[in-house]
C-alpha cells in the first residue's frame, strides 16, 4: 500500500547474517546501497555486529522508511575463528523497508467460534505463512477485556489471503567435495577441491503465480527441477592448535625442545611438521595434519618417535691400524658391513666384527651407536712362555716390557743352566688374520752335564787307584743341578778340605759354580756341616750369602779357598806342620774377622775352606 502514512512504516531496523561456519567481526563494511536518487549509503563495520556463533545481528542507523537496498559484504568484514576472510560473494542481496504485508485492526468481530467460551481476541501470538499464502496465528495470550484475562491461548487460527503463490527455488543444502585430502593448487594453496551446489524448484507455482526463471532464461516451475549450479572451492581445514596438551597427548621424549611446536598452528589438512630430535636421535616420522571433518582438522595420534639413530655407512676400517679382514659371521645377523648404507642401514646396537694383522687381536667390534660406530683396537698377541726355561726368564725390550708380538727379548737362564739362545723375537710366519706369534728362535735353559761322579774319592795319586771314601747319589741323575748325594769316609780317613774336622757322612750337592744368570758350570759342593744350607737361588735376585761363623772367617782368613771336599789321612798320622796348623787354627777362632770368599782355579767357595797337601808348604 504505497498511499499508507510513512509512521507505518519502520525508521530503524536490524538484519541479521547467517554464515556457514562461526564467524567473528572485522575490519571491512557491509553496504547498504539505496536505489532512490539522493538517499544516502550506509556502512556498518562487521566489528559493531553482534555475532553469535554463525550468525551475524547489524543495526544500521539511518535506514530511510519504503527505501530499497542493495546489500553487499566486504571480504574482510567478518573472519572465520581461523582468522580468515570470507569467500568472494558473487551475489546480490537486496532488502527493502516496504513491508510486503501488513495487519490492521478491521474490526473487534474477526474471531468468531461458537464453541469458543471465550473472544477470540489476544496479544503476542505466533504467525506464520504457509505455501498456500495462508496466515496462520498460534497461541498468544488473551486480551484484557477477555473473561479469561491474562492466560495462554493454546488454538490455531488460519487466515486464507487468496494470494497467488510463486515458484521459489533455493539451493540445496551442503554437498560433499570433490577430494578426500587437501591438495595445493598451482599457487600452492590448499583446497578440499571443488563443492558443486544445485539450486532446485522446492514449491510449485499456483494457476497465476510467478515462475521460476533458470540461468538459461527458461521458466520452470514443477518440483525438482533446477534453476541454476554453482561450483565453490573447499577450503582446506587446518590444525588450529599445536602437537601436545592440551588438545592431544604428551609429547614424544628426546624432543630438541618443547617450544619449536608452539609454532605448528594454521597448517593445512595433509601437510606436515618435522619432529625435531637431540642429537643421536632420529625421527620415525613427521607430525601430521589429517582431516577430521569439513571444517577442521587435527594432529595425527600417535604422534612419530624418536628413536636411536642408525649407521647408514660401513666402518672407516682405514683408521684401524692393523685392520685385515671383515668377520662377517660374527656380525650382526651375519650381514656383510661393506654393503652398510642409507638404504640399507645397520640398527642402532649391531655390531661389525673385523680380524686382525697376524700377531694383533681384536678387542671388541665395531658397534653402532646412535648413528657413529665405535671403533675397537687391535693389540698385539703375546708369545706364551717357552716350556723349558726351568725358572729362566726372558726379559722384553718394549715399553710393555712383556713378550708381545715384535717384541725382542733377552733370555735368562739362572746359574747352572745352559742357554740355547740369548736372544728371541716374538713374531710369526703365518698369514692368516690374528695368528698366534712364537718365540722364534725356540729358546729354553738346558741342564749342564757337569758335575758327573764326585771325583775326589781316590788318592792324589790317580795311578795308585786306591779309594778313600764310598760315594752314594740320591738318583741317577748326577748330572743335574741340585742333584744330591752321600760321602762316607772309609775307616782310618776322614774328611778334609771344607769338611775338616767332621765326622759321619756328608751331603754332597750339585751346584753353579757362580751364583749369576747365564753362568752355567757346576760342580760338586759341600751342603753342610760347617756352613748353614745356602738359600735357594730365584729368578729376579742373586742367592744371598749368610752371615758367616767365627770358623768360616777363621779358614777365610788363613787359607787360600778350596771349594772340594777333600780327604785327609787319619789325623795321628798327619806330618806335624799338619798338627801345628790345626793347634794354631784352633786358638785364632775368637779373633776371625769375616772376609769374603775369593774365587779359586778350583771352584766357588760353598763351606769352610782347609788347606790341601798342595797347599801347605
């Protein structure tokens, strides 16, 4: 009713927005645009709507009564919660302040219902139209002069205008898009592909209503036919919050830090973010954005590891000194370690096992740790001790100072033994990897066969053969050093030499007859009686001499040393410078200094010495 007064009409307005998904204000404007000449246009900032989740309520001040407006939307006058702006609108929207239809009050006889015990009259109901133009009143409550003032109203009232009804068409509701995960597009942007939406006759026309009109200019107007297609870009949901709590389980360990993930926010659906590892540590993986609904998306659980590097090249065996040959049977799972690579990697805690130079050993392996190998050493062998030394030794000229492989040792022997060689070298003719060296020349301290039978028994003169004592051997081995035996003198003789003055049977021993190593003569020696047994000889110190008695030092002293056991006639038949040396020897026991054994042509000094016939004037 364009004649109707202007108050009818409103001065002030709101409209209200729907969007696909929640939305919040921005910086940019919705337009409204007046068609009438002169009418002033009117910006509303999206910032000043009032926004509840996907929709948007504007007041726009200044609307002018009966006007009509073309509405349009800047891109960034409403961002998502992602902070992005809205797609680029290719419609128009119009509104008007002319209402279509508007109510009077005709009469106060309208509600006319004879079972009705009350006026039909009320205030605040519901109405709605119908397709069929009806107008159709739901409930309220009743007026003030209705006998029932002040309560609900629970009937329906339908008004039939008689309008005609038009085609309406829309399109339909949300359809699925054309990939399943999010690709970039040539400019490298991620999309959900394509959306395709029909718009469809959705009420049918009556005799003079209005058709619906196609894109093509054809009118169409039965149900289920379409209008129009539009296609849309899907945009692709992103991960809007970071790897980790609060929105997802804790993180992996051996992570660098747990800050670099803050950053992982806005990452499109499908792509990913690398898992950064301390060193020594590798990745199983990478964080991955996936796909949770049309809208959004989260990070894939469980989330990738860091685990133990592995080795992805063989052993730098060129740095191991010695290096001969891979033990490929003793390495892990028998695999060949030259063939070590990116692609075929050796896991963290397997080992290459290799074989040394002749004469070396290997003390370990190589084993993978955390990506590096650890390589192991080889050390020289050492040559196990000859079986005849008989308590020699060998001294090494080496800084190990043992008898390892290229070592050049000294050998020896202790007194009385024969050295077969002097000098050895640890070392060895094979070839094949970790041989076991030798002492090369084979060395060993022989017995001497030096002593023999104790040949002082007979008279001085070798011609007469007449014997003086009886000599009994501890075995028959008279030949050996320690080699034991018994002189017994016969009747009317007794002992002389070192064993003047004894009686009984005497203990003879084979012994050196220089107390050093590598000296090897023997012979007979008197064990004891007038000297206490000599300690026995070792291999790392000399035999130490005991403290002499007042009678060694006294025969020391006054004889010239002879290292035989001697024998003397009986005593009564002895010429008298015999008794007179024996009276003399007797009274200077006290006053005997003691006074080191000297070496004679006749051998080491063991016991007391005595003059021989030879000897004595």
């Amino acid at each position: 009713d364009l004649d109707a007064p202007l108050h009818e009409f409103p001065a002030e307005g709101s409209v209200l927005l729907a969007f696909s998904e929640p939305v919040t204000g921005g910086p940019g404007n919705v337009t409204f645009v007046p068609r009438s000449f002169m009418s002033p246009t009117i910006d509303v900032p999206g910032m000043a709507a009032i926004t509840a989740g996907s929709y948007a309520l504007l007041s726009p001040h200044g609307l002018l009564p009966g006007e009509v407006y073309n509405v349009t939307v800047a891109e960034d006058a409403f961002l998502d919660f992602d902070g992005y702006m809205l797609e680029p609108i290719d419609e128009e929207y119009v509104i008007s302040t002319m209402p279509e239809l508007r109510f009077f009050q005709l009469g106060d006889q309208n509600w006319v219902d004879p079972a009705s015990v009350a006026p039909g009259g009320r205030m605040a109901p519901a109405a709605t139209v119908d397709s069929a133009n009806r107008v159709v009143v739901i409930g309220g409550r009743s007026g003030r002069s209705s006998s029932i003032q002040g309560r609900d109203m629970n009937d329906v009232w339908a008004l039939s205008t008689h309008k005609e009804v038009n085609c309406a068409s829309a399109y339909e509701g949300e359809t699925s898009c054309s990939l399943e995960r999010c690709e970039p597009d040539e400019m490298g942007r991620y999309f959900l592909g394509d959306q395709t939406t029909r718009r469809f006759v959705w009420r049918r026309k009556s005799a003079s209503g209005g058709d619906c009109i196609a894109a093509s200019g054809e009118t169409r107007s039965q149900l289920g036919e379409e209008i129009a297609r539009k296609t849309e870009q899907c945009n692709c949901p992103t991960c809007t919050s970071p790897p980790g709590p609060p929105n997802g389980p804790q993180l992996p360990s051996d992570m660098l830090n747990k800050f670099y993930v803050q950053d992982y926010t806005l990452v499109p659906s499908d792509d990913t973010r690398p898992l950064l590892c301390t060193s020594g540590m590798t990745p199983t993986g990478n964080f991955s954005c996936k796909l949770f609904d049309r809208y959004f998306a989260v990070f894939e659980t469980p989330y990738p590891s860091c685990e133990n590097s592995t080795c992805k090249a063989p052993p730098d065996v060129q740095s191991l000194e010695n290096f001969a040959a891979w033990d490929w049977n003793s390495s892990a799972d028998g695999q060949y370690c030259p063939n070590i690579s990116a692609s075929n990697p050796l896991p963290h805690g397997g080992i290459c096992a290799v074989l040394c130079a002749p004469g070396f050993k290997v003390d370990n392996v190589y084993r993978c740790q955390q990506g590096q190998f650890v390589a192991p050493q080889c050390q020289r062998l050492e040559c196990s001790e000859p079986s005849g030394l008989n308590q020699g030794r060998l001294v090494c000229q080496n800084d190990e100072d043992r008898p390892v492989f290229g070592a050049v040792c000294d050998l020896l022997c202790p007194p009385g033994y024969v050295p077969s060689n002097f000098m050895a070298t640890c070392t060895t003719d094979l070839v094949q990897p970790e041989a076991q060296p030798i002492f090369t020349p084979l060395v060993e301290c022989a017995l001497p066969s030096l002593c023999g039978d104790y040949p002082f028994t007979v008279d001085a003169d070798e011609n007469s053969g007449m014997a003086y004592a009886v000599v009994e051997y501890a075995s028959d081995s008279r030949a050996e050093i320690d080699a034991m035996a018994t002189l017994t003198c016969l009747e009317s003789y007794s002992p002389g030499g070192s064993a003047f003055g004894l009686s009984g049977s005497l203990e003879l021993r084979c012994g050196p007859i220089v107390n050093k190593e590598n000296e090897p003569d023997v012979e007979w020696f008197f064990s004891k009686g007038s000297e206490p047994p000599r300690e026995r000889y070792t291999a790392t110190d000399a035999r130490p001499e005991p403290a002499a008695s007042a009678l060694l030092t006294a025969w020391r002293s006054m004889t010239r040393p002879a290292s035989k056991v001697v024998l003397l006639g009986n005593i009564t038949m002895m010429p008298s410078t015999y008794k007179l040396l024996a009276m003399h020897l007797v009274g200077a026991f006290s006053e005997a200094k003691d006074e080191p054994a000297k070496r004679s042509d006749k051998g080491r000094v063991e016991g007391d010495a005595v003059p021989t016939d030879q000897d004595l004037p």
